[in-house]
C-alpha cells in the first residue's frame, strides 16, 4: 500500500503554547484527526489505529481522553443489539 505525506502548517510557538513539545503536538494532532474519522464512521478504528500510528487497542484507551465513544452505534443499531441480548439471555436460561 502505498502512503502520502499532509502537510499541516501551524504556528512554531503553538506547541509550546501548549505545554507540549514539538513532536508531541504532531503526535497528538495525528490521533486527533484518526480519532474524528473514526467517530464520524469514515473509518474503522484498526484504520484509524494504524493512521494515528498506534496499535488498536491502545487507539481505543486513547479515545476516552476525548470523551469518543468506543462504539458508534445508531439508536436502531443498539436497539437491534439490545434485543438480541435479551434474545440469548432468554435462551441460555
């Protein structure tokens, strides 16, 4: 698979601005842009994981400290989840 490179230009004093150093900031702005894509559903989160240049699971952790939630579901899709919860419960009892 082919890669590209985006550019983003920001202020040099910004990072520091934030109490972070350069890299950081590069970092954290590379998770952040993972992260939105994976919230919006444009991605799934081992897609995102490998942009934010992460494994998935530590991709996820990550995700709390922006208060994303882990799993995208629409309100019919957790619904449909729900009742086949209860479905098996009833099943297996």
């Amino acid at each position: 698979m082919t890669t590209r490179v985006l550019k983003i230009p920001y202020p040099e004093d910004l990072p520091q601005a934030m109490g972070k150093k350069p890299e950081d900031f590069e970092d954290e702005l590379r998770f952040l842009v993972a992260a939105k894509l994976y919230e919006m559903g444009l991605v799934s989160s081992g897609r995102a994981a490998q942009l934010a240049g992460l494994g998935r699971v530590e991709f996820l952790h990550r995700l709390a400290q922006y208060r994303i939630p882990v799993f995208n579901y629409s309100l019919e899709e957790l619904e449909r989840e729900i009742q086949e919860a209860k479905a098996r419960a009833k099943e297996s009892s």
